[in-house]
C-alpha cells in the first residue's frame, strides 16, 4: 500500500470548509474515470475517511479539516501503485474544487 500525503490551504474557516466538502461527496463518484463508487464516513467532527473503489480496487482517503486547511493522506493498493500520483492528484483536485464551489 502506497501513502501519499496532500495538504491544501483555505480562508474559509473550518465549519465552511466541512459544509462544502459534504456538498461536494455525492457528485464525487460521477467524477471518477471508468465509474467507480464513493464511501464517506466523518468520523468525528472534523475528520473524513472516504473508500473510493474503482477497477475492483478500493482506495483510502483520511482527511483532517482544520481552520486554514485540509490535511489528510491517500492509500493506494500496490495494484494501483503505478497510478498513485494521478489518484493522489485526483483527491486532492476534487477536495480543491469542493472548497472553491460554494454549496
């Protein structure tokens, strides 16, 4: 399992910057190529782990919601390791757009 870390900075506060990536989750899927599905679970107030599956494969997504950013670290399955950069970017591109829509 490869890790890759991502961090993108915001202004919008950590309650807005919650609100807009719960808008965001259910368009999600739509948005992954060759279709794919999407499991959101907060965990507690400010923490998000997503399971994207796609191509029988699952990748874990574990965000942090701060007040001036979005931490977190994407898991990609050594079957997808050759890809990790694009799913990586991927995620982190998604999170980015969530946060610049307001929902």
């Amino acid at each position: 399992m490869a890790t890759i870390p991502f961090d993108i900075s915001h202004s919008l506060g950590r309650a807005e910057a919650r609100r807009r990536i719960e808008a965001g989750l259910p368009k999600l899927a739509q948005h992954i190529p060759g279709g794919g599905a999407v499991d959101a679970d907060w965990i507690d107030a400010d923490r998000l782990t997503l399971a994207i599956t796609a191509m029988g494969q699952k990748v874990a997504v574990d965000m942090a919601v701060e007040d001036a950013r979005v931490a977190g670290t994407v898991q990609v399955p050594m079957m997808l390791a050759m890809m990790g950069g694009p799913i990586a970017e991927f995620v982190k591109t998604s999170a980015e757009k969530m946060l610049a829509k307001p929902a």
